[in-house]
C-alpha cells in the first residue's frame, strides 16, 4: 500500500518548457515531503524539500506547491534542460523518521 | 555537505554465496541508516532500519535472516545477502539521516547485485 500517490508516470517536456509532477497523501501525521532526483544506476539525490507550514519554495529552477488542506504537494521544474531528464521521486515522513517514496515519475526533456 | 559511500557499486556473485554491501556516512554520524531495494524501473522499497548498537527493524516480508544488517558504529552499516540466489538480484541502497541537518537523508550510489 504506496502512502504516497505520485503522478504522472512519465512526462516529456519540450528544453525550455514546465515540467509538473504531482503527488498526494492520506496521512496527515506527515510532516516532511523531500523531492528526490535519480539518474539511472545511481542513487537518488536530494533535491528541495518543504515542511507544512509553508505553501511553496523555490530552489533555483525548482520549486515545490504545498497544500496542506488538499494533502497535495507538487514538484515544478522551470525552463527544463536535457540534463534534467531523470526520474522524479515524492516522498514523506514523520519525524524525521523513514521515508514513504511515491511511484516515480520519469522526466524527459528534448532538446 | 553530507556525504555516504557504498561499496561496491556493483557485484557479481554465484548462487549460494553471500554478498557483504557497506555503507558508511563520511563526513557525518548517524545512528539511523536505512537500507532500500528497488527493481528497475520501480521505486524504493524499505528493507530495513539500521540501528546503531542495537539490532535492525525488518519491514513486513523481508527475510531478516537473508539479509543480515550490522551497524557497529556511528559512520558504519553493512548488508550481507546470505545464500543468495537470483531472485535477490537487484539495486540495493543505503541512506543516512545526519541528525545535525533538517531532516535531510543522503542517499547512497547504491550497488547492482547479480547473482548468477
């Protein structure tokens, strides 16, 4: 059972254009949702994370929506580079505690 | 920043035989490490929570006694694949919680386990 519903399973994106990866949760106790950034063989990478209490934060080209009353939070990559082809994982935890990772969601950006 | 080094990056083994998979937090301690498997094309799947000085916490279905984890210091954790047979081929990772930043895991490169 994924806590954490991640969407869409894959994407392209046009180099230049808005990449938008969505995902959703039932437990309200979470109080961490990181992004993290996969290239094939290699392990994921930290790549902006948001607390509750904020509805958005931007980090460079990327930036994550928090809406709290809707359990939704999402992942905006601005301006998209070939290089950001990889795959996009959501995830969340309590307390700083182990993280529930979402489905995934491949990105891949033409040049 | 936080740094975590898994060694090897990848191993080829013979079925039967065990498989030792280190972690270690370089720059960093960390009382937690967690350990993930993921299939290709798949996301992570928690095996285990690594305690320090004590022993893991096993996730529902995964074998503890296939996958033996030991975490004797504070920068150290390692996952032994014993008897392994084909079906434990996959991508295993580790990561590290580093209880001095907000929150941040760091990720290790992960090790491609075949076994043959």
């Amino acid at each position: 059972q994924q806590q954490v519903k991640q969407s869409p399973q894959s994407l392209i994106v046009q180099k230049g254009g808005i990449s938008i990866i969505n995902c959703a949760y039932e437990n309200t106790a979470f109080d961490y949702f990181p992004w993290y950034q996969q290239f094939p063989g290699k392990g994921p990478a930290l790549l902006i994370a948001i607390r509750p209490d904020v509805s958005e934060k931007k980090e460079g080209r990327f930036t994550i929506s928090f809406n709290k009353s809707a359990k939704q939070f999402s992942l905006h990559i601005m301006d998209s580079q070939p290089g950001d082809s990889a795959t996009y994982f959501c995830a969340a935890s309590i307390n700083d505690y182990k993280l529930s990772f979402g489905a995934g969601t491949t990105v891949t950006v033409r040049a | 920043g936080a740094v975590v080094s898994q060694h090897p990056s990848w191993v080829i083994c013979k079925s039967g035989t065990s498989v030792k998979i280190e972690c270690r937090s370089l720059d960093f301690q960390a009382t937690t490490m967690f350990w993930y498997r993921q299939f290709p094309k798949q996301s992570l799947m928690l095996m285990a929570t690594s305690n320090e000085g004590s022993k893991a916490t096993y996730e529902q279905g995964v074998e503890k006694d296939k996958f033996l984890i030991n975490h004797a210091s504070l920068t150290l954790s390692t996952l032994t694949v014993t008897s392994a047979h084909p079906e434990d081929s996959s991508f295993y990772i580790c990561s590290a919680r580093d209880s001095g930043g907000a929150g941040g895991y760091t990720f290790g490169s992960g090790t491609r386990l075949t076994v043959v």
